[in-house]
C-alpha cells in the first residue's frame, strides 16, 4: 500500500508546509492530485501512516461545530497527532483583533501574543470563526482569519471563516467525483432554498469557486436580491473560464433546475439587507416557497441532493427529499473525513 | 495474561457490534460473563490490549459529567481508540428530535443528519441525556436515546438517559460483587432518601433491574409518594421472578435497612408530581428525616453504604457515614472504568 | 540520548509521586536540577520517552486557560498520558468544598468525592482556580488547591491558584537562565502595571519567590498601596538571604528600572482595597502612567521585557515595546512546554 511520502513530488511541494484558506490559493492540478488521494485514502488504497507523530493541532473555535470538531479530531490523532480544541471565550480568554488597541475593555489577549504562543505549542492552527452578519466590510475583511494568518508561524486551516469554507467545498467537489466519476462540464446548481434567518456566505461562496475550479458548469438560482459579492462572483466566472466550465445566474428555481445532475441546496443572507435584521427576515418571507421538494427534484431527473448541513428540515428541503435514495448529504460529511486527512498529511509531513 | 480476542466465545458473540441501552438487553449468563471478565480487568488478570485502535467513540453530552466522561476518556484512549467528548449546544449544533418538525424555531440540526453523520465519523456513540422532570411521559419515551439508536448505524451507549442508568447499575452490582463474593439472594435496600430537588428516576430504575437480574433480593425503601413507575416495577418483579431473588416495598426506612447487606442511598422525583416542582418540594420537606445517619447504619451491622455520587452531603447521608468504613461509595465510582474497559473491548473488538 | 530513567537519582527521588503545588516546596538544588533537565529537554539533548503510557492526567479548570491548557495537553499526550480537560460547572457538577456543609444549596459535588474518585481514574491532577478577588482571606486559605490536595490520592499540580502560579514562575526563571546563562545576582524588576482591573497575586508571588530563590537581585516596583503580602515578602526576603540574592521595594517605577536586565511587567490588585471594586479602580487611575514604554526600557538599556500573558496593549505595555527585540514574552510561553514535559517526566515516571 502507497505511503505518504511515496505520494507525488509535485502535489508535496505545494502543500507542505502551507496555510490551508481558500482553494482559490491553489492551481487545478494541485486540487485534482489532492482530491485524487483523498479518494485513494477512502479506498484504502493509500496508508498515510502516523506523519503527525509528535506534532499538535490546535482547533480554535469561536463557534459551534458538530461534524468539523469531530472529524478534525480524528483526523489528527488517527495520524498520530495531537488534537487540541479551543473554545474561544468559554475555554479560553477573550481575544483583541483591532491593530493598536488600547485594551482597556472586555477583550483579554491580543491575537499578536495568541497567535505565537499557539505557534510555539503547536504544528498548525485550525480555526473557525463564522460571519458576525452586522456589517459586510468587517466580515468580508475576514479579520480574525488573517489576523490568525498573519500572527501565527505555523500553517492555518480555515475551518469555515466569514467568506470561506474550503473545506466543505472540496469535501463537496470529492462527493460528486465519487458520485458522477468525472468533474468536467457537470451540471450543478447552487440553489438558495428558505431559512428562518439569513445565514453567512461561506458555503456559498466555497462551493461556487471549487465548482467552477473543477470545470463544472454552475447555475445559481437565487432570488433577485440573494446574489453573491460582485466581487466573488468575479472571480467564480473566472475560474469557469480558465478551468472550462461556465457560470450563471437564475432567478427561477425551477428553470434552474431542470436536467441538473446535482442540486445543491443552500441558505444565505442578502447582502443588500445585510444587518439589517428585521428587514431580511420580512424579505426572505417573500420566498418560503424556495424549498428543495419532490417536485422540484423530478426536474432534474439524473440529480442528487447536496448540502453542506445542518439543514432545517421541511423548510429548506423536505424530509421526503432528504431521506429519499437521491440524498448525498450523509455521504458529503463522511467524505469530509477523507478529504481531511489527506490534507494533513501533506501540511505536516 | 489473556487477551480480549481470548475471551469466551458465548460473551464477545453477545456484546460485538450490539448497542448497550439497559442491562434488560441481555441475559444473566452474558451480564456474569460480563461482570467476570471486569473483576479479572481490575485485577490485572486480563490485558485488554488496544483493540479500539483505528476507532473513534463519541462521548455526546447533553448534562454535565464527571465520573463519566473521565471513566470513558481513559477507557477509550488507553484501549487504543479516539474519544471525541460533545458537548451539546455549547460546543455544537442544537438538535432537534421530532419526526416531521418544520424547523422553523431554535433547533438547527435534525437528529435524523446529527446521527448518521456521527455514525460516519465513528465507531460507537455514547450518549448522555438526563430526565428533564417536565413531562413524565416524554422522558419515559426516551426521546434522546431512541433517536440517537434509530438513526445510527453503530453501536449507542447509554452514558445516562432519562430512565436508565445501566453503566451506574451494572458497576454498582460488580462493587457488591467485589465486597460479597457472590450475588445471589444479597439483601439490598434501595433507600429513598431526602434531597433539596427531585431528581430523575435513571439510577433508580437501573439499580432495580440489575439487582434484581443477578438474584438479589431487594428492598425499595420510599415515601408512599415515592413508588418506581409501575411498569418498571413489574420488570423489576419479573426479573427477581427469573432470577431467583425477590423486590419488595416499604415505607418505613429503618424497618427495611435492619439486617441489610448494602444500604444503597439515592433520591428521587414523586411522579405523581412530576412536573409540578414547587408542590413537590414541599412534600418532599416533610421526608427530611430519610436520611442515612449513623444510627441507621447501625441497623444493618453488616451493611455498607452505596451511593452512585454526586452526593449531598449532611441531606441524603451523614458526613460520618460517608467518611466511614463501611462506605463503598469512591470504590463504586472506581469500578466503572474497568466495567467500561471491558463492555468496550466486547462491543468493539 | 539520554533517557528519563537516567535522570540522576537525587532529581528523581525528590520529584516523583510528589505534588506540584509552590517552588518552596522545593529546595535550590532539586529546582536547579529541574531547570537543566529542562533546557536539555529543549535543546533536544534528552527523550523522555513515553513515561506516560498506561497513564492519565485530569487538567481541572474553574478558571480560562489558553496557554496552560494547551501546552499541558500536549506534554501529557506527547508523554505517552491521557489527558482528560475538565471544566468545572460547565461540563462537570458545581464543587462544594466547606467541611461539614448541609448540602442544601447550589452546589451538587463535595470535594470529599470528587477528588478521591477522580484520583482512582487518573495518576495525577492539575488544577486551575484564580483568586476570587472578594475576600483576601478566603483567597489566601487556597480553598479549593488544598481540599484537592488534602482528598486526592495522587499527586495535585497547581495550574494556577489564588495566591500562585509556580508553572509560570519556574517557566520564567527558565527563559532568564536560557537568555543569560547564569542566575545569580541577575538584575530583575517586578513592575506593577496599569491594567482596567484589579488581577490576582499568583504572578507576582510566585515570580518573586522563584526569582530570589534562584539567587537573583529583585526590585519591586509598585504604587505605595500595592505592596505583596507581609508574609510572602518574608518568604520572599528569606529565599534571598539562604540563596545569596536580594528584595527591595520601589515606589519609583523609572529609579527601579535603571540598569536592569529584565524587567517583568504585571499588574495586580491592592490588598487594601481588596474587595472594593469600584475604590480600587479609581484607585488605579491615579497610576496609568505605569506602564512599560520605549522610555523605560531605555533606562534598562540592557534589559529585557518579560510578561505572563495575558496582557492588556498600550495599557501594561506598548505596542513598540512588546512587539520589539527585547521583548521575551513569546519565547516565556514557550519555554512552559518544555518545563511541563520535564516535571511530568519526574513526577509520573
């Protein structure tokens, strides 16, 4: 069986010793060998062994977390390392963001002092700090990631941020290559569904640039004042266009749906509503019909359910859906574990 | 020193792959076996290895641990395995358990995803979900437990439900095993005694049936208030009936702790005033004098004082008494690590 | 390399199996040997293998932890151990620690338990409770170290207590003896600083404890009212005299720092106003000027800063002065890793 340091030069180089925050920061060919060996792992065709033997990683989370805490622990000490979660807050000390602060506050600890400390206790840094969904410039400035980045003289992992969750997006990716076997030219929706409460961009965001970065061709289907950042978007369409793939933008959920092999179902709030929180609800009432149904399933006859969970059952997707035999959505968690352990294992070899 | 793939072939055909909810569950032959082969773990005379190697066991709380969470931790890593201690609702996803819910309210994740998701992450789930002391007939549906059993496809360990308490009842019965030699026909009293608030029915229920189903003969000494729900008690009765032991009541505690081997202290709720607490604290005052105090240990000269902890101190049993010689109390707590070492070598060889 | 059963007989004897609980409870020699062990560990020139294996250590935390937490974690895993993290009231039942309470109130545990039962499942327990900062009296008896010490069976290591922190103190010590060499007679100031609130004595109790019995000259700088406790300067004053160094107190921040080679910022509460809140913080408005800038480390022009961490910026010290070349905060935190894993080696070998 094939052992971690027989896995090929080119995808050790890029991974070794790299910050983990966006796929965006890595080529289609370094995405493609680590979903390659992700898939191998599940096989049991590759034996990553115990590379983290000796190192720790820390899990620093600044909001809840079921599936991620759980298979990162694993994922680490299955590698021979050691899992070390943080609960920011309850755990820990309240931690300052803000560059020259006078720190006469609530907050307790600098991310400039916490960021080395953990750095010298630690291998790599996991962390999770959701959208605080108040004001878009913060959360799309992604403070308290890059903060953690820019802090810490270790590799971090971004365990969902407010823009970004690329570990979910490749977990995703993987789900439909297993499924459909090949990436190129896959029909996929990304479909806004309903929600009692505006949710971050993150998923969204992830799942549309890992799409289009695998060649994919992605319709989002949202109502008119759901659309993505100008700016993210941008960058979806260019990673359609280098990549083979395509992009648009639908404002019907059905049309959008139909002959699609994959629909991804999704929440998100309105940037255009954004901390605006009365507001959004009373508009997002408009659209309770957004729901991932039978019906609207039979449109797409060949396609599968995704989502990225939790999910509000019989809101977002009704339980029919969700327990039928076209749900990947089990499947997509379980491959988080896979996709996880490969990508330790080339950060710390 | 023998190893766990030595151990008998009857007692690993039992308990492999097999879920633990009650001591109901299984037979008296499996539980001997079971209890034989934890007493041989203590002392040394079997090495357990570290069969859970490659595995990982989710430690799910929903109410605050110590003797638990530590017991298991130990268990599980010191047999090779992961353990992933969650904490519900701090650290993860709230979850809701009713069928059909339109998932509009609090709750943002369904146990019928939480489960199978875990069940990809993991090996076995143990799971923690006290009483709620609302609404008798929704903790006696297990709603918590039975959710996590259905909709998981490995093994589920009651850590404490809202009825059950079997890891408590099954050590407590190696303790008196440890004390006495042998079980049957051992005159035990399961004494009501008096606490500031009504507690559930979990340890209650469990020491009953486990002593019962090892041929003990028991006294349950209560309150005329203060009865087991009648179905349990006619387990209970069944299985002294099967067993050859006996169950019988009385409300005069002194009259049934004379002559009694193990004087085994615990409150609980009245359930005919469950969910009604300001009425049933007040009936509960008039029973402050149900107390284990050194005059009512005297009555049982050869008797020893068990309680499953945590105890009040000075309200459900003297300081002297607990202090004394003839409490077992620290050493019951002690026996559940190598119960728990063992029902998992069984469960997961 | 040498291993840890080779650590010379006297260091080993004087360590193992014991508590952790104040440096006084160590003379000069044992805690020299300790420091070199120490250095060695870092530098790599000893493995101390896995004394751990078969072993586990509770870390009980009433209190926030990052650095300790996490560098505890590690050096227990890293050893071999298990950790088990446990924090009080969150995830375990509230401890009771008054003898003789009627347990009628809040608190569901007695330490009279907690600590014996968890000393049947682990080999040793650190424990985390800070000043309560209401009663100096109540803070100075050590409640809750003592009655784990008093009722465990198993060594206790104090991860911080109400009135010290002596993992922090050697850990300082260390990173002194690894920037100069040599000990004896080092220049160091204690530097009480401006902070919103008022803070426990552990730090500068145990720092100046630590500092003098290594044999170096301590100035503490502080505000008139904020003077340690007459008892502990005793101590403070007898651990120079037997180890060739020397105390004095300044109320002049700027004369103190003159010519010094470290400078060791902390601030702490006002034992006359001790439980006065709103006094002691109009109180410490008056010292705002206390603070560790670019002209104070000029007047200790071959000085370094040193600080426990957490630490307030531009309140303690400024941002040039803690993100600059002198600054050895960073590498303290550190140096607790290498500490930790060297203590946990000689006590649970």
């Amino acid at each position: 069986m094939a052992r971690v340091k027989s896995f090929p030069r080119t995808i050790l180089d890029a991974f070794k010793g790299r910050s983990f925050l966006s796929t965006l920061d890595f080529n289609r060919p370094e995405l493609s060998e680590l979903l390659d060996l992700a898939m191998q792992h599940k096989h049991g065709r590759i034996d990553p062994g115990t590379p983290l033997t000796g190192k720790a990683v820390g899990l620093v989370f600044f909001d809840p977390s079921l599936r991620t805490r759980t298979s990162m622990t694993i994922a680490i000490q299955q590698l021979g390392g050691v899992p070390v979660p943080l609960h920011v807050g309850s755990e820990t000390w309240t931690l300052e963001f803000r560059e020259g602060a006078v720190m006469v506050g609530e907050s307790e600890e600098h991310i400039r002092e916490a960021a080395p400390v953990l750095s010298s206790y630690l291998d790599a840094i996991g962390v999770r700090c959701f959208s605080r969904l108040q004001d878009y410039e913060q959360d799309k400035a992604e403070t308290v990631l890059s903060a953690f980045e820019r802090y810490s003289s270790v590799p971090v992992i971004n365990l969902e941020s407010s823009t970004q969750h690329p570990l979910q997006g490749l977990g995703d990716v993987l789900t439909i290559r297993e499924k459909f076997g090949t990436l190129d030219q896959r029909d996929v929706v990304l479909a806004w569904v309903h929600h009692p409460r505006p949710l971050s961009m993150s998923v969204p965001n992830s799942f549309s640039l890992a799409a289009t970065q695998y060649g994919m061709n992605l319709t989002i289907a949202c109502p008119p004042e759901y659309g993505l950042d100008p700016e993210v978007f941008k960058q979806v369409e260019d990673s359609a266009q280098a990549n083979g793939g395509s992009v648009r933008i639908s404002h019907n959920l059905e049309e959008a749906c139909k002959g699609a092999e994959v629909i991804y179902a999704r929440s998100w709030g309105s940037l255009d509503f954004y901390g605006r929180l009365e507001q959004e609800v009373e508009l997002r009432q408009q659209y309770r019909d957004w729901i991932v149904d039978r019906q609207l399933m039979s449109l797409a006859s060949r396609g599968y359910l995704m989502h990225c969970l939790p999910v509000r059952r019989n809101v977002e997707v009704t339980d029919e859906v969700l327990d039928g035999p076209r749900s990947l959505v089990i499947q997509q968690s379980a491959n988080r574990l896979h996709l996880q352990k490969t990508l330790l294992s080339l950060i710390l070899r």
